[in-house]
C-alpha cells in the first residue's frame, strides 16, 4: 500500500511474532508504513513479515541483549534509511506467583525486557528522529501495572518503570519533535495467553469483569491506537497513557485469582 496514514514511514515494532506486536505490525502495514518485525522467534516472526510482504524485513531480536536491540534499530536505518516509528511491545518473562515467593532471577529478567529493552530501543532511535525532527514512540505498558494486579509482580513494575521513562522522555523530547506516549492495552495479547492456558479463570475473570464484556482484539481494537499515535494526527499529544481497555481502567480490578500454592 502506498498511501495510508503512516504512508513512507519506517516502524520498528518488538514482539511483532504474534498478539498485539503483530496485530500492530500488520496495521502499521495497511496503513503505508515499511515495518522492522522484531521478534526473539523465528518462525513467527518470518510468518508476519511475509504476511505484510516486501514492506516488511524480519530481524531476530532479544529485547534483553542491549547489542541485539541496537542491531534492530540499526537494520531499520539501514534498509529504508531511517526510524521514524519505534513501538516497543516485546514480552516473554514472568511467572504468576506471589510477592513473597519471587526471585531475583524473575525481577532481573522481567525489567530487563520491559524496561532496560525498550530504553535501549528509545535511545538507539532517537538520533535518527531528531535529526529529522519527528519522531513517535509508543510503549505498550500495562493494567496489571496500574491496579496492581495480583500475582504478576515483575511484569506490573516493569511496566509502570515504562511508564515513567514514557513521560520523562516525553518531556526531554519534545522540543525535538519526538512525541512518546504509552497504551494500556485490555487485549488477549499473546503473554495474556499464556497465562490464562495455566490459569483459564483469569481469563473468564477478565472478561466479566470488562465493562464490554470482553477483552479487546489486538489487531481491531488495540492497533488502530497505535496507528493514531504513529500519525500526524498525534503531533501534539506527548507523555500520555492511553487506556485501550473497554473502560476496564475505570473501576479497577474487579477480580482477585486464588494464589494458594502459586510459587
């Protein structure tokens, strides 16, 4: 597609293999962006960047090697000569168990991707985006981060560690034309998944207790977002937190999950 919202534009989109990553991917793609798909698996990231076609190039990537996140932003730079777009997405730690049962193995790892990754993402891209003088990074950060969901410690401080490092470099940023800006998704994301396969009443759970009644569809209900943010559209929008949740932010967690014997 030549014409689109992001028509000529150049995204980095991480975890772009499955769920949200490749809903946004996809979207991105529909909307005229040419799209790094970072993605640690390599079956399904080759799957999503041949589904986009010649607007998209694969690069393996582990968000939690500082060298391989450099070499993503760098490939993009190489192939189509800039990075106009980083949406960093990518997660694949964490285990459910309690605040007193977790490691520091677990806490380690979990920042690691979801935050010291996407840091690195941010300032690998951002000389590409000043020099240019626009820029858009969308951190995809968390619910479970803002209401402090039970059982998922690692992953709610990471993301709300994003969400910090969001507004600052909204701040830092914005005389260089480089907006920042986070979505909390409410969506059956690919780590949402997982999750619910071990434990299926969080799930059931999270639907009821959505105001619409379900949780949202990562390519239909959470990608346009992103596309919104990756716009012009959003040009004097910086620092925010989007909430893609069917309203599931408004009275916050209306469930508790049974943690007897999680470790």
């Amino acid at each position: 597609m030549t014409g689109g919202r992001l028509a000529g534009r150049v995204a980095v989109v991480t975890g772009a293999g499955d769920g949200i990553g490749r809903g946004v991917a996809r979207r991105f793609a529909a909307e005229g962006a040419r799209v790094v798909v970072a993605e640690l698996n390599e079956e399904t990231g080759e799957r999503v960047a041949a589904e986009i076609g010649e607007n998209a190039r694969f690069v393996q990537t582990d968000v939690t090697d500082k060298a391989q996140v450099h070499a993503m932003v760098a490939a993009a730079a190489e192939t189509w000569g800039t990075v106009d777009v980083l949406v960093n997405n990518a997660w694949g730690a964490g285990t459910v168990g309690r605040v007193e049962a977790k490691t520091d193995e677990q806490l380690t790892r979990g920042f690691a991707m979801g935050y010291y990754g996407p840091l690195w993402a941010m300032q690998a891209a951002f000389p590409h985006m000043k020099a240019q003088g626009w820029g858009r990074v969308i951190n995809m950060c968390s619910l479970n981060g803002v209401n402090a969901h039970m059982g998922t410690l690692e992953y709610n401080s990471a993301k709300e560690a994003l969400r910090t490092l969001t507004r600052t470099a909204a701040r830092e940023w914005a005389p260089s034309g480089v907006v920042v800006n986070a979505i909390c998704p409410g969506a059956k994301s690919a780590a949402f998944r997982r999750v619910a396969a071990e434990h299926p009443e969080i799930e059931a759970a999270a639907d009821r207790a959505n105001p619409m009644g379900r949780l949202g569809d990562p390519e239909t209900d959470i990608a346009p977002v992103a596309v919104f943010l990756a716009s012009e559209d959003a040009r004097y929008l910086t620092g925010n937190t989007l909430f893609a949740d069917g309203g599931s932010h408004i009275n916050g967690v209306a469930w508790t999950p049974d943690l007897d014997g999680e470790q």
